[in-house]
C-alpha cells in the first residue's frame, strides 16, 4: 500500500493552483502534469507534493465546490524551523491573498498561533504552531470536520477507519469536557489517527455550517493489486454509496477514491495514445479492473 493522497477537485485551476502553492510552502515540487480526454474536452492533472504531502489535482469543470469540511493542517514547528514563527505569517500573507479568512491568525488556547484561511481557490488551511510532545506529526495533515448530519461521529468514523486500513491506529484525543452550545459532551474537540502511512485528523461540530463533505476533496488510496482494490471497495462502500471509477462515499458521506497504480504512472509516463487508451477504458468501471486497466495500457 502507498500513503494516502488527498485529491483535488477543481473547476478549471489545479495546475496554477498547485504552482500557487509550490511558489511559497516549504519542500515543495510539481512531480507532473498532463492532459487526458474526456466527453466535450481535455482534463488537466496535475500531482504535486507540499511539505512531504503528495496532492492530485484534477481541473474537470462540474464546479463541485470545494469547502471546508476537509482542510489541511499545516504545522509549524520551532523543534523542525528556528523560524517556524516568521514562516507561519509568510505563509498565512500568501493564502490570505484573494481568499477568505475563517479564525483570524492570532493567539488562542490550544496553540500559540493558529489561523484558518480558505484561499482563492477555495482549499482551506490551518495553520498552527506547535511545539510537539510523543511521537512527531507531518507538516501537513488533512483534517475532517463532521458537520449535521453528521456532527458527533468523528470518534465512531475513526474507530472504524482504524479497523479498515490494517496499520490503523489512533493518536491523540480531546473530547468535550461538557456541552458546548448545540456540541455535546464528549464529542470531538480534535483527535488525529493513522492511516496507511498518513496522519489525519477529525473534529466535530453541530453548529450550522452550510456544507458536508462532497466529492470535490477526496481521499485517494493507491493500490498496487486487485486485491487491495476488492477489500478497500467492499470495505469502505459498507453503508455507504458505490460511485463511477472508483470513487465511493462512505457511511459517515466522505469521498475516497480506491484507484490503482497503473492508472497514474499511464498519466505521468504514457503516450498520449496509452492516456487515451488507458481513460477511456477507466471511465467504464465502478470498481477498478487492474487487468483491464494494464491491458488497455499495454495494447500495441
């Protein structure tokens, strides 16, 4: 298995977006950008890795309409930067240009400075400075927020993605001491677990948002086998929605995308007739078909 990556959706900006945020946050780098056909056009792709974080990127119209119920916590860490304070100010200066600023960068209980922007292209970060205690946590981390109807299954939702993915494990918790307005006791301040070699976190609010998860921030699990295919699919569509290509939404609404290999390194190292080959055969399963897949990539 590889590590989890957090994917894209875009109406028409993922390669500028991803150039946005090579310019600026650390260990940064376009690993590659192509083109593939789709019914009425092209479709623009483009994998990059921030911070250690590998992302895809997709521009493929539709304007789903990324929101923040899944966001990307950036950590900035004195132990990691001598300048982590100046850094996290540069960073916010740059994702604040044109975007939306949801907790303004300042000082607050649980970090000495935390800040939540949505940038002009409608991702959502938080950043925070931390001074981190146990076992180190990756600069960035996606982060889930369990808004109605929803709003109070992040422990469950964990729970039960620990017992999907078999290095499952969970991290550090902080429930409600007490009712907090419309969350209860108990629900979820934070709490971050572990996931096929990614850290994620989860949080719970009952207050009125105005959005859920959708399909335009997914989770993309790469699988090298079939195998791995049939058991992410059978295990994570359980309660949940069977999508087309692979995608699925899970019990709790979140979009995951159980994808294979082939499929990205036909995107980054294929001709463009192998792309061609290769998508449209993919854009005829519900479930990934590794075979069909590497036939259609392989055929003379």
């Amino acid at each position: 298995m590889l590590p989890i990556k957090p994917h894209l959706w875009f109406d028409q900006d993922a390669k500028q977006a991803a150039e946005f945020y090579a310019s600026f946050m650390p260990d940064s780098v376009i690993n590659y950008a192509n083109h593939f056909p789709m019914p009425g056009g092209e479709c623009e792709v483009v994998e990059f890795t921030i911070a250690g974080q590998s992302f895809f990127g997709i521009s493929a119209g539709h304007k789903l309409g990324i929101n923040p119920s899944i966001s990307f916590m950036v950590h900035f860490a004195p132990s990691r930067n001598a300048d982590a304070a100046q850094q996290i100010d540069q960073i916010w200066n740059k994702l604040i240009e044109g975007g939306k600023v949801m907790m303004p960068l300042d000082k607050y209980p649980f970090s000495e400075r935390y800040g939540w922007v949505a940038d002009k292209y409608g991702v959502s970060w938080q950043l925070m400075f931390i001074r981190p205690a146990g076992e180190e946590r990756p600069v960035i981390m996606p982060s889930l927020l369990f808004t109605p109807p929803v709003a109070g299954k992040a422990n469950e939702a964990i729970d039960f993605y620990c017992g999907v993915f078999k290095d499952g494990k969970r991290g550090n918790t902080s429930p409600r001491p007490e009712n907090m307005g419309p969350d209860k006791a108990g629900t979820l301040l934070y709490a971050d677990y572990y996931l096929d070699q990614t850290w994620l976190a989860a949080m719970d609010s009952a207050h009125p948002h105005g959005f859920n998860f959708n399909d335009a921030v997914s989770l993309l699990v790469p699988c090298e086998t079939q195998e791995e295919i049939d058991y992410y699919w059978a295990a994570l569509t359980a309660g949940g929605e069977a999508g087309q290509c692979g995608w699925l939404k899970d019990k709790y609404g979140v979009s995951w995308q159980v994808a294979s290999t082939v499929m990205f390194d036909a995107l980054k190292n294929g001709s463009p007739e192998q792309i061609a080959r290769v998508t449209q055969t993919f854009m005829t399963m519900k479930k990934v078909d590794v075979a069909a897949l590497q036939l259609a990539y392989n055929a003379e």
